[in-house]
C-alpha cells in the first residue's frame, strides 16, 4: 500500500504569481514562433468516418457530490468541457498527420465563452479562465492509448492528487499554448467528445480496426474526498486568490431554465408546477407588454424571467412577409427558430443544472452542445420530424395530386440531432394522446385545457364545421370523399389556405367560417393526417357540440368524441351519418 504525505501548505504570493505569468508568456512565445510555419493543422468537422468502427471509447462522470461552495466551479468546468467538445467533436484526422490539442481548440477566453473552472497550478487547485480541461486532455490521452495511435507530445501533472489517473500515469495536463498533447496514426482517424447529462465521453473511429470496443468507465479521485490545496477547502484566507473563488462564484447548488417559445395553456401549468425559487424563465418577449397572446407565459414567484425580444421581434416581422404555405415559409420558419435557439443558449448560466425546453427548439440547441451535462425535459408540441415526414409522405400516396403534401422535408441533419436529443431526454411531456402512444413509457401525459363553452346557437343548416384550411393533411380529401353523397349537408372551413387547382371542395357547399360559426355547427369534423394543437375541437366538447376526428388529432376521451383509426372516407361517412341520423331526412341519411 502506498502512503501519501500531504503537500506542504503555504500561502502563494502575488510575486510568485507574477514570475509564473511571465514565465508562461515567454514559453509561450517560444512555442508559437517555432512553430510559425510548422504547426498542425486544425482539422475540419467531417462525415467520412462517421460510420467507421469504434476502435476506443471511455467516459468519465462530469460531477461527482458537491457542496453549495464547490458547485460553481465545477459547473464552470462543466460549461468549459461543453464549450470544448463543440471544437473536437467530429474532426477527422487524415492518415500520418498531427493532432493537436491547442490547435483544434484555440485559446479559452471569456470572449469565447470560457469561464472559471479549477485548474491545477502552482500545487494549487485554483479558479482559472478555462479550467478544468484536464479531464477531457486526459482522457483524450486513455483513448488515444487504446486505439494504438502515436503519441507524439503528453506531459504529466507537476503534481500528483491522492488517488487520481496521475498516480497511474494516465493523466494528461495542458497549458496554452507550449503545454500540449498530440498525437498521430497512421491510418485516417475519426474524434467524437460528447457530454451526457452525466459523463464527458471521447470516442475514436477507424476503418483500420473492425473491433468494437466498449465504453469503458475511468477510475475518478472518491467522490466524498476534497483534494488538498483545493482553494475552496485549504483554509488558507490569507491567499490572495481565495476570494476569486467566492467573489465571482457565490455558493450555489445550481438551477433549472425553461426555455419558451410560443405558450399552451397545458404546458405553462405544467412548467409553474415545476419551477422552483432561482429558476430561470427564458422566453421571447413580454407577451401582455406586446399584446401578444401566445407568449403570455406566467412564472411563478421566486423565478427571474429573461427575453429575447429582438430575436422574437425580427422572427416576427419576417414571418409576416412569408406566403402562407409552402417550403419557402417552412424554411424560413425553421430560419427563426434557429436563431431563437441560439440567443437561448448564449443566455444560459453554466450554473443550469436542468433545462425544460420547447421541441421547436429543441435540434438546434443539441447541435449547438448547449444540452451537453445537463439533464433535460422537452415540451412535446408536434410529432418529431422524421415520424411527421413519414406521416405526410403516407398521405402523399394517398393523394399524389395534392399540392402541398410534399412541398418541404426538413435537412436530414437536422431530423437526425432531434432523433438523439428527444431519445436523450429525460422526460417528454404534452397533453396530446397519439404522441404520448408514440414516446411509450417516456411520455409524461397531461391534461388539455378545456376552454370556456360557447352559447350555443339554432342550427338552421345541417352544417358541418372543418377547423382547417382545405389541405390534404388536414384531411380534406378524406371529408370531401365523405360527403359527396351528402347534399344537404354545408360546410363551414376555418382556413383560407387551399390545394389549388387540386381543391377537393370544388363540388362541395363550402363557405368560409370562424369560430363563432361553430356555436350554430351540428358537428365538428377532423379527419387529419397531422393535427398538433386541436383548440376548436376542444371547444366544440366543452360547449357540448359532436366531434369527429382520427387518433392523430390527440384529442381526450368524451362523450361526444368519435375516433377514426384513420383518416378513411367510408368509415367517416359511416359516423357522420350515424351522429347527423336525428335531424336528417331518410332519404338523405339512406
């Protein structure tokens, strides 16, 4: 058994300071004038080697238990290993050339984003502008081990911590820019570095290796154990770098965001029953301010609000110059919540622990590493977007001639990173049921909110209501079929939007309707192939008016609910004529 002797203590002076700084700076300088034309390259983010085996693969845990005092540093090392991998993840590495550290990642500044983390100096663990680095080197270090690849440059901690990887010589220190860790192979290579909710994970592709090798988990100095010289725990007030370890960092235990777009009554319940005091709401803009109904999200006490209402103005203002359908408005649709997104992820405290998150948002924010070592809950408001491409493209076949079926797929990249973040989440929550089938177990289904019922008026016509634009995801194909041999029946439409010259209304009674039409309406009909927010047809229930919709509308259970399985026009015909059978002439109901 080896026996460790505590490290001398003694208080750093300023002046001992000063010699190391100006020391660094002169090897420093040294290092990058004698690489001025040597250096390596920085290697691009690629592709190529994305399906290539996995030739080495190790995690290690991001956070271990933690006092209120120690949490902010390590959340800043957190926010700095998360700010890293967005750099080395998915670099390819050509055969015989250098890999670099330094080089791949730059110089960590606040500019950048970079924050105080703990960094091991002087025999000192201290607050530093990018610390904690060390355990993504390290690691780098272990995989590149396993995977056989050349070793070219490593250094080791000056200092060996009780029971951490230096003690094996697995560790690997860096220090811009002269302290570095590289390494080479001499067959083309692949590097991913990915943050879970837990663990920093650093993976290494190579077709030169068809063996697929396991994560492995890395030994970790015992969680309940404080290193010694640590600036939190030394003692040592009378060092002049201990108040910059509390000063800029008062203890903290960390805190949840929700991160807002447009608001559903059902998920503002939800997100104040979730919310505690400290917690942080991120949403577009003041929506009562703006008189803006959708964005009147009201948090609870104790909780700081933050907008990003030039985003939200702009994504506005575009949108109202966008047609009203086709790929051009998805595009740009698409366009705004990428950038509402990226405002949300530059607002973000490295002391966020956990985020609840719009689906919107949602790709964008995983592709950006923002979701990295942070557990996440996301708001369900649509099917996601490989599950809704296949919806529609089902419909396409149905109705080849439909205009606007197929007019937009989203970027394979983009359905891809939402595929991972909602298979990442913890929890996925929405009140809408076909959704809640879809995700299973995962699913954390609420209640709709049921709106106020209308006053009900006399129904003069047999009039049905369609709360929708004539489009064939909307089922309109399917209701137009159903009611070809109907002709005493009229149809009131909530939507201006249409098929074109593939109208399916063209030899049906239809006029324009809003929604104080539905008060007089006999029944309410939805056959749709997408439908994600069915208000009107939760206020037909409410106000005690006959609804009949298929299972992809996600409408609760009711009395006066009809399901369709699917979007059929004979069994739609079936049951509207059944629910219109009291107030229609045998001849027509035959």
């Amino acid at each position: 058994m080896s026996h460790h002797t505590a490290p001398e203590r003694h208080v750093p002076g300023r002046l001992s300071a000063l010699a190391f700084h100006l020391k660094s700076r002169a090897f420093q300088l040294r290092r990058g004038l004698s690489e001025f034309s040597t250096r390596p390259p920085r290697h691009a983010h690629r592709a190529g080697l994305v399906s290539a085996p996995v030739i080495a693969e190790l995690r290690t845990p991001l956070w271990r238990e933690l006092s209120a005092a120690e949490f902010p540093l390590t959340a800043g090392k957190v926010e700095n290993l998360r700010r890293s991998a967005r750099a080395f993840h998915g670099v390819e590495i050509p055969a015989s050339e250098v890999f670099s550290f330094w080089r791949q990642l730059g110089r960590t500044t606040k500019a950048k984003g970079f924050t105080a983390g703990r960094e091991l100096r002087e025999g000192c663990l201290v607050p530093a502008i990018g610390g904690g680095l060390c355990q993504l080197s390290g690691l780098l270090y272990q995989a590149a081990l396993e995977a056989g690849l050349e070793v070219v440059e490593r250094h080791g901690h000056s200092r060996v911590v009780p029971g951490s990887l230096a003690e094996k010589d697995l560790d690997a220190t860096v220090f811009w820019n002269y302290v570095d860790l590289r390494f080479r192979s001499s067959a083309p290579w692949r590097l991913e570095v990915e943050l879970t909710a837990a663990d920093l994970i650093v993976r290494i592709r190579s077709a030169r290796d068809g063996s697929v090798k396991a994560a492995a988990p890395v030994a970790e100095p015992s969680p309940r154990s404080a290193p010694s010289g640590d600036c939190l725990t030394c003692g040592m007030l009378t060092c002049f770098r201990h108040p910059a370890a509390t000063a800029a960092h008062a203890p903290s235990l960390g805190h949840s965001a929700f991160l807002l777009d447009a608001r559903w009554p059902e998920f503002d319940r939800w997100c104040r029953g979730h919310s505690r005091e400290g917690d942080r709401w991120l949403v577009p803009l003041d929506g009562r301010r703006w008189k803006k109904p959708n964005y009147q999200w009201s948090p609870p006490p104790g909780v700081t609000t933050e907008r990003a209402t030039l985003q939200a103005l702009l994504r506005s203002w575009r949108q109202r110059r966008l047609p009203g359908q086709g790929a051009k408005r998805q595009l740009a649709l698409l366009d705004g919540d990428a950038a509402l997104a990226r405002r949300y992820a530059a607002m973000l405290s490295p002391e966020c622990r956990h985020v609840v998150v719009s689906q919107n948002l949602l790709p964008y924010l995983w592709q950006s590493g923002a979701l990295g070592g942070r557990s996440f809950d996301v708001l369900i408001q649509r099917w996601p977007m490989d599950e809704l491409q296949r919806r529609l493209d089902h419909a396409k076949e149905k109705h080849p001639q439909s205009t606007t079926l197929g007019d937009f797929r989203a970027d394979p990249e983009l359905v891809r990173a939402e595929r991972k973040a909602l298979a990442a989440a913890a929890r996925l929550v929405t009140p809408h049921r076909a959704m809640a089938r879809h995700f299973g177990e995962r699913a954390w289904l609420i209640d709709w909110e049921m709106p106020n019922p209308l006053e009900l008026q006399p129904v003069a016509k047999e009039t049905v209501f369609f709360p929708a634009s004539r489009l064939g995801r909307k089922g309109a194909f399917e209701l137009a079929a159903a009611l070809l041999d109907e002709p005493l029946v009229e149809v009131k439409c909530f939507g201006r939007a249409t098929e074109g010259a593939a109208d399916p209304f063209k030899e049906i009674p239809c006029s324009p309707g809003t929604p104080a039409d539905l008060a007089s309406a006999r029944v309410l009909v939805l056959p749709a192939w997408i439908e994600h927010q069915p208000r009107l047809a939760l206020l037909a229930l409410a106000s005690g008016i006959p609804v009949i919709a298929t299972e992809a509308c996600g409408l609760p259970e009711h009395p006066l609910m009809h399901t369709l399985s699917s979007p059929d026009p004979a069994a739609l015909r079936m049951v509207l004529r059944a629910v219109l059978q009291p107030a229609v002439p045998a001849c027509v109901a035959s």
